[in-house]
C-alpha cells in the first residue's frame, strides 16, 4: 500500500464570515502528481495556502506524511516538508536571482556551505537562470521568473511541492519546458500538487485529478479517464458557450490544447466483441473453414498438399478437424521463394515483407490491403492492453524496411491515436536525445536494445529527465534479470512482451498482459496448438511444447499448421486480468535453438533461468562450445557478467555456485568465467549468446 504524502480530511476555509473552501477530503500517495483543476474562484489557490499554513482553517485535518499538521504556520510547514511556488510567482524584483533563491531556505537555517549546494542543484535544473544569477529578478523574462519561482521552493528539497499555476501568462513553449521538469522533478522522488487552471496541461501532466467549483471538490480519480470524460468536456467547454468559447470558464486555453481530434479514439476499444468460449469456438471454426478452402482454390501448394492428404475443404466439420491438416514449415516458405503460399492474384497484393534471417534464408510473405488492416488492429489491441492511449508519446527503436517491426509498431501506434517518434534502432545518442526532447512516454524495442538503453541512461544520469513509463520489446528470448534490470535502470517503467513472427502477419499477434504472468494472444485472428516437437501430438494444457499456428483470416499468404519452432505452453483457466483472450507463456526458446551437450538436451531458456536466480550474475552471458579433436569430448564455457558494483573478490564463488546449479539442475559441469559488467557486446537487435563451434557455424540464441 502508497505511503501518503498528504491527507485532507472535512476541511472548511473561512475569510472572515465568508465561507471559501467546503468540505475538502483530498490524498496523495507519495512521488505522484495531483492535480486541482478548475474556474477563476474555484477555491483552488486557497486550498493550497491552506495546505501551506498561509490561511487559517476552521475545521477538518491536515496530516503530511502520517503527522497532524494542522494549524501550523507555514515556517513549520516548509520544516515538515512543504514548499510552495506561489500564483504570481511573488518575487522581489529588485533583489537578484542569487538573493531570491537563498529566501527559499531562511526558514531551515542552514550552513552557507549547504545553500550553495542547493543551488547548484537548483542550477542542474534550470540551467538558464544560473547565465543570470546577479541579475534583479524584475528584469527577468515570465519563463525565467517562474523557474525562480520554482528554484526557490525547491532550495528547501521539499517533499511535497505545491504548484500554483505555473503556466500563467507564459508562451506555449516555455509552458512545455516548465511542464518537462514538473515530470523531471516527480521522477526524482518529488510529490507535487499542480494547481492549472488549463484543464487539458493538469489533467495530462497528473496521476489524478480533483475537479473545484465553488470551493467543493465536486469529482476526482484518475487523470486521463477525466480527461477523456464527456460531462467533464461540456463543464469546460458546453453548448452555452459554442459561438463564444472565450466566454466559457476556460475558454479557448482550456481542453482545446489536448488534440481534440483524437477525441473519438479515446473512446474506442479494439478489444473483440467475442464474449464467450463458445462463441470463440464457432469464430475460429468459421474462420478455419473459410481459410482451407481459400487456400485450396488460391494456393497450388496447398492445393498439391490437400490432394496428397486426401483432404477437402468440405471435410472441416469441427475444430477437431484441424488434426487431419498437413503441416506447413520454414522450409516452405523458402521452397517457394519469392511468394510462397501465395493464395490471390498478383493485382490483390500491396506489400511484401520479410524475418529478419536471423535463422537462415529469409521467409517473405505478402499482404492484402485487408491483411495489413488486421495487422494494425490487433496490434492497436496490444497498445490498448498495455495501457497506452492517444496520449502517449511512442518512441519506435526497431527496424524499419522489409522486415515487419517498425512497420507494424508505427502503424498500430498511429491507429490508436498516439504520437509516433520512429527512430529505427541504434543511434544511442539520437535516441538519447529524442528521449529528452520529446518526453516520450513508451520504448518500444528488442530486449538487447531495451537493454543497451537502459545501461547508456543509466550511465549519463538521465533516468529522471525521460519520461518512458512502458517499454514493449519483442523478438527474442529475456531473461527475470535482464527485465528486472531493464526496467530499474529506466527509473521503474513497465515492461510488456509482444511477440509475433513475420509469418503470422509480424509482431504484435499478443502481449503480456498488465498482471504480468502471461501473453494473452489473438485468438480471433489465429489458432494456437502446442505439440510436442519430436511427436508432434498434442501435449496436456501447461505442458512445454512447440507452437503450432493456423490462421483464420489471413488472404495472401494463409497459413495452416505452420511449426513456428518457439516454444511456450497454454496457460489454462481465465486470466485475472478479464480478458476473454486465452493465453500462453512467455517464449521460452525455440525448438530448433536446442543445445545438446554430452547426451543432454539444453534451452538457453534453462540458462537464463538459472543465472537469474543466482545474486551477484548479471543478465548477460554467452555459452562457447567447443570439440578437442584428439579425444573427441565436448567442453562448454560459460561467460557470464557480474552484477554493476560486485565485489571482483566474490567472482571464484560465484562461479562455483554457477557451476553447482548448472550440474544440479542440467545435469552439465560448464567451466564458468565470471566477467566484469558491461564487457560482453550488446546489440540493438538480437544478441548472439550460444556459439557452437562444434556445427561448423555458429547457433544464434
């Protein structure tokens, strides 16, 4: 459960015998953004000099932090950990920056030693007003007087800022630089109560949102379901002031600086309408016949396998049917290099794409206008299930061309309404920069990518001055550390895995849903089987096998009973989530990615888990195999990095417990070398870990 920074309870305000503030309950959980939203003479400003002891309160409570603090004057207040940047910003415009900053910290009486400090840290923030510390304040811009404002409440390292209308009377764009380091300042731990009297900059800049009119707070919850809420629109921007939105009391800089627009989108879901098993079940059994005999009139491969088979489309009576399908393969698909599977006429084609070849000769696979159309859908869902809205600012760091990420990332995020900033991977510096620039909200990447991010930010100090919140990665195989470690190093951001493969239109065929514990993928659009990869029967729900797909509405290139070679399980039983989607786990390997090393069968799956769990391993590693020639024996050794800042004297125990695990659990001895962090190579794309000298070639993991 949230500390809370802040608790209101009954509160009442008076100015002499007039009543300004009502019943006033409000809370706060700590490190968050609330804000207090409302018309000239809603009570706002006076709820936070209430708060800050600067006007006397007749009933109810104020507790921070857990501790009564009501009644006390604001000298306790900023003691107890409260600082207020004031409406007007109120500086004394004949004394310097220097002299207005140092105001901050008179009620504290601390050691001139410590106000310089301070300060610099006030300049770390606000780099343009330090260019003008002996400078009068009154001589300052409106942008500059506000940062002062804002640098003098922050001198006494509050843990609760109250923030009273910082845009006023600023240009658009200094009002987006001070809004950036109100998200800068909560991401370093700052709890802040915004007062705005732009409904749209408070509402999109806050976790949750309290409605005043009146001197009541007359709604609150959370920030972007308010803004998106249509009573809350026609308060702010009703049919009584359409022919004079000046008129209305937030006029024209209220909610019309959100992209209204995308109004529509927010009410949209892409979520399916399918509601029940059953009516799944008939779903899939329709599309399933609808794709055996699309693919048998359009397809001459098909066509070829069917007649071997025996099969016709008329004999898909039941979704037990699907047993009686032959199986397609990779091989296939590069049998029939340039189109293969191909099920329409040339004229119906509008794409090609490709995989990535990162597992021999590249699969291409066309597309109708109606696939991409579904492509796009389902991958909005995965947006959608993630928690990403029209709000959001969605930096793209994967590949762009042929192969289908970028793509299917772009126009998903463009689908649902969001901001794309497509940058392609690599580029550290760029991306860095586009981070910073454009506070974007969600990363979207591989893992190894999301990895080498997160160290590089981690490593120039800038995790509180992004503003990523979510990363989506997919493409390959990550470890409990390596997420663990990603999502640390970008100051707490939610992780959701995506996976797909070109074959099945790209990524975003599921996603990890927010509990965490499973992908929830589309059964609408395919059917999943898991086989076993040697019988290729079915194996019990929950069991590991290799996912088998066949797709029910797919026109250019359908597939039917393709082994993907990725390995997962079925998670049985409804997800806590509510999703009607069935689910599986996430991608443990792929079944032709198998090691065997003296008779025994390994997944670098089985090694990632095992790294995991060991204190003081990092989550990169790589596994050489080799063959001495005279004796013929196989040798494997394990190079794993230490955790960032291990002790180098505990690398031989480290080792030792690697080698113990891995004999326990695998039933292998590997000689293990422990590495410092950060020297093994990163990628933007797919790391290579497992090479087999053994092959000839080496094997990708």
């Amino acid at each position: 459960m949230s500390e809370k920074i802040i608790e209101i309870k009954s509160l009442d305000v008076f100015y002499g015998a007039a009543q300004a503030l009502f019943d006033i309950h409000l809370s706060m959980d700590r490190g968050g953004i609330a804000a207090l939203v409302g018309a000239n003479g809603a009570g706002k400003s006076t709820l936070l000099k209430a708060i800050m002891g600067l006007v006397k309160t007749k009933n109810g409570t104020i507790r921070i932090a857990g501790a009564d603090c009501t009644g006390s004057n604001a000298i306790k207040m900023v003691r107890k950990g409260l600082s207020l940047s004031p409406e007007g910003r109120e500086l004394f415009g004949e004394l310097t920056v220097r002299e207005n900053l140092v105001l901050g910290v008179l009620p504290l009486k601390i050691g001139k030693a410590e106000s310089e400090k301070r300060m610099a840290e006030v300049f770390a923030r606000f780099p343009k007003i330090e260019q003008r510390v002996e400078q009068q304040a009154g001589t300052l811009s409106g942008g500059e007087q506000q940062m002062v404002a804002m640098g003098r409440a922050l001198m006494a390292k509050p843990s609760l800022l109250l923030l009273d209308e910082p845009s006023l009377g600023l240009a658009p764009l200094i009002t987006d630089e001070i809004f950036d380091i109100i998200h800068q300042l909560s991401r370093s731990g700052v709890s802040i109560l915004l007062v705005e009297q732009n409904a749209a900059r408070a509402l999109s800049a806050s976790d949750t949102s309290y409605l005043m009119a009146n001197g009541r707070i007359v709604d609150s919850g959370d920030s972007k379901k308010l803004l998106h809420d249509p009573a809350l629109r026609r308060a702010f921007l009703g049919a009584a002031s359409e022919n004079n939105p000046d008129a209305s009391r937030l006029g024209a800089s209220g909610l019309t600086n959100i992209r209204l627009e995308k109004d529509d989108m927010s009410h949209k879901s892409f979520m399916p309408e399918i509601q029940s098993e059953e009516e799944l079940c008939a779903h899939q059994l329709k599309g399933l016949q609808w794709t055996v005999k699309h693919a048998c009139e359009g397809s001459s491969f098909y066509r070829q396998l069917f007649d071997a088979k025996g099969i016709k489309p008329e004999d898909i009576q039941s979704l037990d049917d699907l047993q009686k399908l032959p199986f397609t393969t990779a091989d296939d698909l590069r049998d029939g290099y340039p189109f293969p599977l191909r099920s329409v006429p040339f004229e119906q084609i509008v794409r090609i794409h490709a995989s990535s070849g990162t597992t021999g000769k590249r699969k291409v696979m066309a597309y109708t206008q109606q696939d991409i159309d579904d492509w796009v859908h389902f991958f909005a869902r995965g947006y959608e299930m993630a928690g990403v809205t029209s709000l959001d600012r969605i930096q793209i760091a994967v590949g762009y061309g042929v192969w289908t990420a970028g793509m299917g990332f772009q126009l998903g995020c463009e689908k649902i309404g969001a901001l794309a900033v497509p940058t392609g991977p690599g580029n550290i510096d760029l991306q860095c920069q586009l981070m910073l620039d454009f506070q974007s909200t969600v990363f979207c990447s591989t893992a190894s990518m999301a990895l080498l991010m997160a160290e590089e930010i981690h490593k120039r100090g800038i995790a509180d001055k992004i503003n990523i919140q979510k990363i989506i990665y997919g493409s390959e195989r990550s470890s409990v550390s390596m997420r663990k470690k990603i999502s640390e190093l970008f100051g707490g951001a939610e992780l959701f895995d995506i996976p797909g493969l070109t074959e099945l239109y790209g990524p975003g065929t599921g996603i990890e849903c927010p509990n965490h514990e499973c992908i929830h993928y589309w059964a609408d659009y395919y059917i999943l089987e898991i086989l076993d990869p040697e019988t290729l029967e079915p194996v019990k729900p929950g069991e590991w096998g290799e996912m088998v797909v066949t797709t029910l509405c797919k026109e250019a290139s359908p597939l039917i009973r393709y082994r993907t070679r990725d390995l997962t399980r079925i998670i049985p039983g409804p997800c806590a989530c509510g999703s009607i989607m069935p689910r599986h786990s996430r991608i443990k390997g792929r079944s032709d990615d198998m090691m065997k090393f003296r008779g025994v069968n390994i997944y670098p799956s089985s090694i990632d888990t095992i790294l995991s769990a060991i204190p003081g391993l990092g989550s990169e590693y790589q596994v050489h195999l080799s063959r001495n020639e005279k004796n013929g024996r196989d040798s494997m050794l394990l190079m794993v990095e230490e955790s960032e800042n291990c002790d180098q004297s505990r690398w031989k125990d480290l080792a030792d417990e690697t080698v113990h695990q891995h004999k326990k659990q695998l039933m292998v001895t590997p000689e293990v070398e422990i590495v410092a962090y950060g020297s093994l190579p990163r990628s933007e794309r797919k790391s290579q870990r497992i090479f087999d000298t053994r092959l000839g070639e080496d094997i990708v993991g």
